[in-house]
C-alpha cells in the first residue's frame, strides 16, 4: 500500500482530503499531515512517502523550495501541488522540478482523484523516466543555488552544513553531494571563498584592522583567518593589503 502525506496550512483542506478522497481504492493510505513545510519536510523523512499533497505557499517558508528539496533526494516521491497561489512563474518552476500535477484550489474531487490516479500508476511501473532525471537535476541545480545564496547571505554568522542543509529541506548528506557535483566544491570551500572574498573588498579600508576584518567575515580565530586568506589568496592579508597600494 502507498503512503501518503498531506501538507497544508489549512486544517480544513487536511481533513477534507484525508476524509472525502477514497485512498484504498487506488491501494494508499494517509500516514500523516502536516500544517507547515518545515513539519511536511521532516515528516517526509522519517514516513518516506511514496505520494505528496502539499500547497505551494505556506507561512514561514517556501514551498517551493520544500519542493526542490524533497524532489532532489527522494527522486521516486509522487508530488501534487494544492494551491490557491495562481502564479504561471511558480507553476512553470514547479512543473520543472518535477510535480506530476499543479492543482488550483478549490479543486475538483475529479481533478485529484485524476492527480492520484496517474502518481499511482507512475509508481506502479516502478521506472524513472528520463524527463524524470531531468527533473531531478533542475531540482539538484535549485537547491545549491538556494544553499549559495544563502551562504552569500549569512557568511558572516558561524555557518554550519545542518544549518544551511535545514534552510533547503535536504540533509546535510545530501546538500554535500549536490555541493560537490554541481559546485565542484566542498561546502567549506565555498564558505571559506565567500568570506575570503569579501575580506579582500574589506582591505581595502585602511581604517579597518585585520582582526576587525577577520571577525566581520566570519572568522572567530584570527589565525584560522590568517592561515586560510594566505592559501586561498597566496599572500597574507597585509602583503594584499600592501599590493592595493594603501600604505
């Protein structure tokens, strides 16, 4: 029997559907709900469902993104959008990460019981199309531009894999591969780049202090920032200072 989870920030549409749709007939069963994206996604990890009901746009983060996560590690996961957001961009976006049906709410109980029919029948051939891994490449690409910008964003904080792998609803696992293939590089790498990059801007300042500049990107040990500026940069800080023509 299929396992199916519902993911809506309204608990009337949760219950309208776990109630009204007849999920024995197409051989599923509702093993649990969820009000929030953050809920759905750690639901999904410990129920692994084979079937997804969730809206697009939900309080407190973006479903998409969920979505682009959930679709990155679990490939074979059937996914259907309820919304009442009617937004081509979001439903063109959500299509190319690989949703089997993009529902506008109210939707017709012939609409989803047609969305049900055709994800069960997807895992009942037990195959990955090719559009399939295509899918699951756009959504890989999604997520670590997700995980890039926000490292662009909050480099300055002590940044750790769980915490940016949490923002994309991936496990930490999973965002390293992804970092790894389409990146080319580790997540320490990226981070230390970013912040590395930014200090070189920062140098410019004669005003600021080395230390200063160490802390505001990043770096609690201004020796760990010595050391990784000198590797990635081949020079210390002050001969790059120096080479800018300041002092």
């Amino acid at each position: 029997m299929y396992r199916v989870l519902l993911i809506d920030d309204e608990n009337r549409i949760v219950e309208g559907l776990r109630r009204v749709v007849p999920w024995a007939d197409y051989n599923c069963q509702v093993v649990g709900t969820a009000s929030d994206a953050e809920e759905g996604a750690e639901l999904i990890k410990k129920l692994r469902p084979h079937i997804l009901f969730t809206d697009i746009r939900m309080p407190g983060r973006d479903g998409l993104s969920m979505v682009a996560g959930l679709r990155s590690e679990f490939p074979d996961m059937q996914v259907a959008i309820l919304t009442g957001y009617r937004d081509f961009t979001f439903a063109q976006e959500a299509i190319r990460l690989g949703v089997t049906r993009f529902l506008l709410k109210p939707s017709k109980m012939d609409d989803i019981k047609e969305a049900l029919q055709t994800m069960v029948e997807h895992l009942d051939k037990n195959t990955v199309a090719d559009t399939e891994d295509e899918h699951s490449q756009h959504a890989g690409s999604f997520i670590v531009n997700q995980a890039l910008n926000y490292m662009e964003k909050n480099y300055q904080q002590k940044l750790a894999l769980q915490t940016v792998a949490d923002c994309c609803y991936v496990s930490q696992w999973h965002l390293s591969k992804l970092l790894n293939r389409y990146a080319g590089k580790s997540f320490y790498d990226i981070l230390n780049a970013i912040r590395i990059n930014r200090a070189k801007e920062l140098l410019a300042d004669p005003k600021l202090k080395i230390g200063e500049i160490s802390e505001m990107v990043g770096y609690a040990d201004t020796a760990h920032f010595a050391r990784t500026f000198k590797k990635l940069v081949g020079m210390s800080a002050n001969e790059y200072r120096n080479s800018l023509g300041n002092l």
